[in-house]
C-alpha cells in the first residue's frame, strides 16, 4: 500500500470532528462562518443521507467528510462537481492501494470496488434565486464494513468495503488527505479547460460502457446501450427509438 503523502491544498481549511449527525448538514450550517472552502470529515457520523433522503450506514472506520464551497458558474457547473468528486475517490484510493485495486465509476455518483458499491456522494445546497450559494460535497467510503443487503433497496448494487474486498486498511485521515488533493486536481481542470477532460477521464473510468442498462425514472424505465455521458453530464443510452440523454436516474445493471 503506497504511503507517498498527499499535499494539502492551499487555501482550503480541514476539518476533523469526533462525531455530527451529518457532514453535509454540519457543513451547511457551518458555511456563513468560512471565508473559503473548507474539508470537513468526522469521525463517526450518525444520522448521514445518501441519495433521494436514504439513510447512509456509517459505523466506526468508514469515511465520512465533506468539501463546502462557494461554487464558480450556475447549477449545471455545479451538479458537474459529482463527477470531479468520482473522480477524486477513485484516484486516491488508487494512489493510497496502488493501481491494482479493481474500481470503476457507477452514473451518476457511485465509485465501485469489484463490481460493488464501495462509495457514494451526495451534493446538497442552499441557495436563492435558482442559483447555488453554497455547495456540499458529501463523500462516504466503506472502508471496513458496508450495509447489510437487506438495508438495499430491490436491485441495487452489492455493497462492499475496502477491508472485505482487499484486507487493505486506510486511516480515514490519510484517505482525506489524498481526497483534497485529488479533488483539487481534478476541479483546476475544470475550471481551466471546462468539463471535457472531466467527461474523457470519467468515461474511461466507467462501468458497463458499451453494455446494456436501465435507467429508472419513477415508475417509467428505458433499457438501451451505455454510450457514456454528455457535454452537460447527462446519462447518454442508444435505444430503439434512437440515442437519449437522461439527466436524472437510478441505474440498473444488465438489462
């Protein structure tokens, strides 16, 4: 396991708490007192949210933080951070594991490990006008348990953890310091040449390109080919009826 420390970037504060109820909304709280972005990662977290208000298990060990920020651009600018903050956990786990470590990117906001959901990410705001003042940026990693299955929702992914998966273990601390970092790199990159390098680096991370899935959209389904993401991030399927571009979705493997 590589032990190569990661630099800390300037002009970003780093937070390191025993315990909140959530990062995200220890962070929201916290933003009108930060006069810059700031890390905020805790221990033990106890009442954390994945997607759609689902609860996120967090027990001891796993990673829980959070980036708060002051976004650049509109909302759209700002929804493409997910794809910055895919790309950050899997480029630190893989700087902290080494590049054999089997991960691969879930659309819209999953990072797997062996076919399993290893990380999820959570972007919540606050804001008026329909414009983003703030941004949350949460970020949970099972680093050495994952939910039990029948916590899952009918058809999601396996869970996994890095522990069960590798018998590789990660201080959560260390984990922040290569998240920073990356994170760091990856949104220099956007800001300087916009999202296309994001949108290339993503896609030649991702899982099941050019295999069939399903989009689920409430109660409606649309089956096609994954041919990747758009310039705007959306999902892109080749169906019969023709290429379509979903913007929001849960994603179902194999059909």
């Amino acid at each position: 396991m590589s032990s190569n420390p990661a630099s800390w970037p300037e002009g970003v504060a780093r937070h390191v708490l025993d315990r909140v109820d959530s990062t995200n909304a220890h962070a929201l709280r916290l933003a009108p007192l930060l006069s810059g972005p700031a890390w905020i990662m805790a221990r033990r977290q106890e009442a954390g949210r994945g997607r759609r208000g689902r609860a996120w298990t967090d027990p001891p060990g796993n990673f829980a933080a959070t980036l708060v920020m002051r976004p650049e651009g509109g909302p759209g600018d700002a929804a493409r951070l997910s794809f910055v903050a895919a790309l950050a956990v899997h480029d630190a786990l893989r700087a902290l594991c080494g590049p054999g470590l089997a991960l691969s990117l879930k659309w819209p906001n999953d990072v797997l490990l062996n076919g399993g959901k290893l990380s999820g990410i959570l972007l919540e705001s606050s804001g008026a006008g329909g414009q983003v003042a703030v941004l949350a940026v949460g970020i949970g990693i099972n680093l050495v348990a994952a939910p039990e299955p029948e916590q899952l929702e009918p058809g999601a992914l396996r869970p996994v953890s890095l522990a069960g998966e590798t018998g590789l273990q990660i201080a959560p601390e260390d984990l922040l310091d290569a998240l920073a970092a990356s994170f760091d790199h990856w949104q220099r990159q956007m800001r300087t040449q916009g999202f296309e390098p994001i949108r290339s680096a993503w896609m030649a991370r991702a899982a099941r390109l050019g295999e069939t899935i399903t989009a689920r959209m409430g109660t409606t389904e649309t089956t096609g080919r994954f041919d990747g993401i758009d310039p705007t991030g959306a999902l892109v399927l080749t169906t019969p009826r023709g290429r379509q571009a979903i913007s929001a979705a849960d994603i179902q493997f194999g059909g």
